[in-house]
C-alpha cells in the first residue's frame, strides 16, 4: 500500500481565512482551529499564518519578522536596519518548544520607522523605501531575510503542520481581526522555513493552493520592475504582482483580479456590456504577463480586508461563508465549521470570480 510521502498529490495544500468585519477581535487559535480537519492536505513540511491588527500598541512601526542563521547575522542586520530606521522596539519572537517543530533559526522582530534623512536621500515615498530594504536584504545573503514586513500585521511561518506552527508561535496569545492559514504539500519545490505560506511584502500576504504554470514568465516579468524571487516556490511571485498591480499601478482589486485570472478571450466577446468588455481587453493586454496560468486558490489578505480568487477554471477548491459580522473562506467546508458551526450561506466562488471582504471602517 502507498504511503503519505510516497504518492503526488497535486490537490493537495489547504487554506483558510477568517475576517470580522466589523474589527472584532479572533484569536489566532480560531484560524489553527480551521486546520486541522484539513491535516491530510498538508505533509508537514510547511504551515503558516498571518494576522492583522495583532500589533495595535505599534501600528504606526513596520513589523520586520526576521529568520537569522545566527546571532552574528543578526547583528550584521540589525546594523544595516540602523543606517534606516528608527528600531522602536527589538525582541525575540515568543515560540513555546513543540516536538513537532525541529531546527527553528533565530526568529526576531523590529518594530521601525523610517529615518526622514533615509527616505530624503533616496527620494522614495515610505512604503516604496521599505519595500526596496526588505528587497535589499533577502537578496544579499546577509544571513538574514524579512518574512514579514506590514504594520501591525505578522507572519507566522515554519517547517511542520499548521496546527504544530500554531503551538510553536504560541498564536492563542494573539488576536486579531484577520487571519489566514496555510497548510502545505509542496510537490515542485522544497520543504523549509522560508518556502512556508504566507509569503508577504508590506501589508500584503497570499497564501496558495495550486500550481503555477506561468511561474517563470510571471517572474520574469515582474523581476524587471525590481522585484526578486528568491524563496524557491511559485507562490512567492503572485505576492509581488499583487503589489505591482495595486500598489504600484493603483489598480483596484477587482481589476487585479482580471489581471491575475483573466477571462478568456471568447468571454471578453461575449460580454454584454461594451464598457466592461472594452476595460477587459484593456487589462489583458497591458498586463498580459501577470496573468496566472495553472490551477490555484488563493487568499490575499491586506490592511482592511481579504480577497479569495480561483483560477479561471476553478480547479481548486474553495468555499465561503459567513455568520454575523464574520466571513470565513476555506479550502473545505469542514474547515468553516471548524471555525464556526453555526456558519450559513456557504457557497463556492465561479472561477475567476473574486470574493472581497472589507473592514466596514475602512482599514484598520
């Protein structure tokens, strides 16, 4: 009989979120909690989580989680944070030993500012400076590298089975009013820390069920406008298209999403309404490299809400529902009512079709 490990399971990976949109509070125990009816999607070899509005007694400071080799690799990047940033605060990242979780780096967190002189010299507007850091310092082997880098919002990511991270970062201590998770089988790249879902870049975080088979023009494509993938997984790149697109080309997120799973040709024809046909066409032609071929779902969460997209043809599975002022989206449905039994309105998004919840204030 074949075994776990010994078989290729291209469904594999499971992913979930949960958001209240009024800001309520959610531990980040509810997003270990959608999880674990879901273990047989994962191996073990990655798990990982993202939380928004954990960090409000600093959420005006970039969260800078770090995974280091060493303490002298530290130190060597804590030197060159300093040359830009003011370091508000310096602390370990708080784990609880856990079997399950083995040859964890060193894993820290700065809460920083931006030197004014710093954003002066280089001309740049703040996000776009820390953006170029965390760029700066994942490509020059400095021993270091950012996996984390948004305001009051963090990753939480290692090698192991989600429900395991979860205890090892101690995320019951947490809350929250969004969160999402990530449960691996990588099949095309290896398992370790850095590979782990969320992959992140200032507020934006993906996590990923599915191949990309436009990896490589998608990356080429987008490592011309200063962007590099460097963490050996495919989801990695749809992090900074997302930001490409909505950062730097102000692009809303439903026009993102007809970036990134563009309707076919033959539907753009078909459409009915001239306007929106004539604003598709636009999209795929100016972006035609951004569009992400392969089987995929993914959960993109920023400052203020979530978005869930399938490919176009939907050949991963995701489902939504909602209870109260909560909307939870997962791979499965046992995941929702994991999270919420009462949960109501289930449903699973058309391919290409974009589910987006937002904080009904406004970002936090």
């Amino acid at each position: 009989m074949e075994r776990e490990g010994q078989v290729r399971i291209p469904s594999g990976c499971a992913i979930a979120a949960v958001i209240d949109r009024d800001g309520g509070k959610i531990p980040g125990s509810l997003a270990a909690d959608a999880m674990r009816p879901m273990r047989e999607r994962s191996n073990g070899l990655g798990g990982g989580f993202a939380g928004y509005g954990i960090y409000p007694e600093l959420k005006d400071y970039y969260a800078l989680h770090f995974f280091f080799d060493d303490r002298a690799s530290r130190k060597e990047c804590e030197s060159f944070l300093k040359d830009r940033f003011e370091i508000v605060k310096s602390e370990i990242i708080p784990t609880k030993k856990t079997p399950a979780i083995t040859d964890e780096p060193v894993i820290w967190r700065y809460f920083v500012d931006p030197l004014k002189s710093a954003l002066a010299a280089a001309q740049l507007d703040e996000r776009e400076f820390v953006a170029r850091t965390v760029t700066k310092i994942n490509t020059e082997n400095r021993g270091g590298y950012v996996f984390s880098s948004g305001k009051n919002m963090g990753a939480f990511k290692a090698v192991g089975y989600p429900e395991d991270v979860a205890e090892f970062y101690r995320l019951d201590e947490y809350e929250g009013y969004s969160w999402t998770a990530h449960g691996r089988y990588p099949t095309n790249t290896p398992g370790w820390w850095g590979g782990a879902h969320p992959f992140t870049l200032l507020d934006w975080s993906v996590v990923h069920n599915g191949e990309i088979s436009s990896y490589d023009a998608n990356r080429r494509w987008i490592e011309m406008f200063g962007y590099k993938c460097t963490l050996q997984t495919d989801t990695e790149v749809i992090t900074y298209i997302m930001d490409y697109l909505l950062r730097r080309q102000g692009l809303t997120l439903e026009e993102a999403a007809s970036v990134v799973a563009a309707p076919f040709w033959s539907a753009i024809d078909e459409e009915g309404d001239a306007e929106k046909a004539a604003e598709q066409r636009l999209l795929r032609t100016a972006f035609a490299s951004l569009l992400v071929t392969g089987p995929f779902s993914i959960i993109l969460g920023f400052d203020g809400g979530l978005m869930a997209l399938n490919d176009r043809l939907k050949l991963r599975s995701m489902v939504v529902g909602e209870h109260g002022s909560r909307v939870y989206i997962a791979s499965e449905e046992a995941a929702i009512r994991a999270m919420d039994p009462l949960a109501e309105n289930v449903f699973s998004p058309s391919g290409g079709e974009p589910v987006i919840v937002r904080l009904k204030g406004g970002a936090a």
